[in-house]
C-alpha cells in the first residue's frame, strides 16, 4: 500500500476504521466530506410512542446515544419494548454494554419504530415504519475548500464507500468543489449491496486488490 492514496467516504460524523486501517498498512488516506451533527430534541410524544412499539431499531451509535441521553435527561424510566435491533456493530456493542438485550435488525411484519438521522435512507424492516430524527446531518463547510486543495494536490486513486450514504455525500460534494469527473477514480465498497449502488451511481472501475482486503473483515479490528 505504499505510495497509495485513497479517499475514505464519509456517510457519517463518526471517523471510520478504514481510515486507521489502510494508514497502517502504508496508505495515505483523507476522509471526505468531513460531516458535523445537530442534535434535536425527542418530543415527549416520540419518546410515549417508542415506549409502546413493539421494536425499536437504532439505525446509527449517534441516534442510540442522543435517545439514551435526553431519556436520562427527562429522568423517563427505560422500559424496553419487546424487541431492541442494531443495524451497526459499534451499536450492538454499547447495547451490551449497557446490558440490553438485542439483536440484528430485521425485516419483519410487527410495527417499528427507527431512530436515525435526517439523511437516512428509509430501511423498510416492516409495513409501517416510523423513523424519528434524532440528529441532523451535513457537511461541515468550514473544511470544504481545505478539502478541495488536499485533493486537487495529490492523485488520490481510490475511493473507498462503507455504506450507501456515503456514495451520495461523495458525489453531491465532489461537484460542489468542480473536482472532475468523479467516475474516473476506481473505488471498493464494504458489503455487495454497497458496491452495486456505487455502480449504480456512475462508478465503473473497481480496485480489485482494496476490495479483496475489504472481505477479509480484517479492516473492522482496527483501533
């Protein structure tokens, strides 16, 4: 990975362990766009209507430490409705810690109610889903034009997408900064689904080599 450059997009206000990763095999990675969060407050009705569903799923760690927060902050009792889902690792983690049980989140027929934020792309996990804005998310525009230098500076030569989100914030902020035709980087995606929306959106060339150590999982041990 010596002399590598690569782009690790960003779907989230969260550094990713890609980022550690690919640095401490010898690449030279940036993070890109650089997002920030504004924290909303959960109504008392959202969080009565929570207290009631039959499933809770957090969508992101963000939206579960923001729900978790301000229930403590309202002094409201957690009682836990029957089923608690995760969509990440980094959640199911901190619901463990807490001693909550939980599980993957699931398509299913009872109701749910899905925690996340503004930019989240609806997970349909059953008929009637009602997702609650725990967070707004954008890009933090102070960094935007340090960005456009770094990366008009270097030959950065891939791009690498953890999620699908993080595909659309790439694309929507490559053209705001007029750096070229984005499709002309090779990119790698974590998951099948991943590499098929980036597809999708215009990308053609994948890095065979980024990608074979993307299913090696080794990437997700990193500090």
């Amino acid at each position: 990975m010596i002399n590598k450059h690569i782009i690790i997009a960003r779907g989230g206000e969260q550094r990713s362990k890609l980022e550690s990763y690919f640095q401490a095999i010898g690449a030279k990675t940036v993070s890109f766009p650089i997002l920030k969060v504004t924290e909303l407050q959960l109504t008392d009705d959202d969080l009565k209507k929570m207290m009631k569903g039959h499933r809770l799923i957090f969508l992101n760690p963000t939206s579960m430490d923001i729900f978790f927060r301000q229930m403590a902050e309202k002094q409201h009792s957690f009682k836990h409705p029957i089923q608690i889902e995760y969509v990440s690792g980094k959640s199911r983690k901190l619901l463990e810690q807490m001693g909550i049980p939980c599980m993957p989140a699931r398509y299913g027929k009872a109701s749910a109610i899905l925690l996340g934020h503004d930019q989240q792309k609806r997970n349909h996990y059953s008929d009637d889903d009602q997702l609650l804005i725990t967070h707004k998310l954008a890009v933090d525009e102070q960094y935007l034009q340090e960005m456009r230098i770094l990366l008009k500076k270097d030959s950065w030569n891939t791009v690498v997408f953890p999620n699908k989100l993080a595909v659309d914030f790439f694309i929507k902020y490559w053209h705001v900064l007029k750096l070229g035709d984005f499709n002309k980087i090779s990119f790698a995606a974590v998951g099948n689904m991943v590499k098929a929306y980036a597809m999708e959106q215009g990308f053609s060339e994948l890095d065979e080599n980024i990608q074979a150590l993307l299913h090696t999982d080794e990437w997700k041990s990193s500090m």
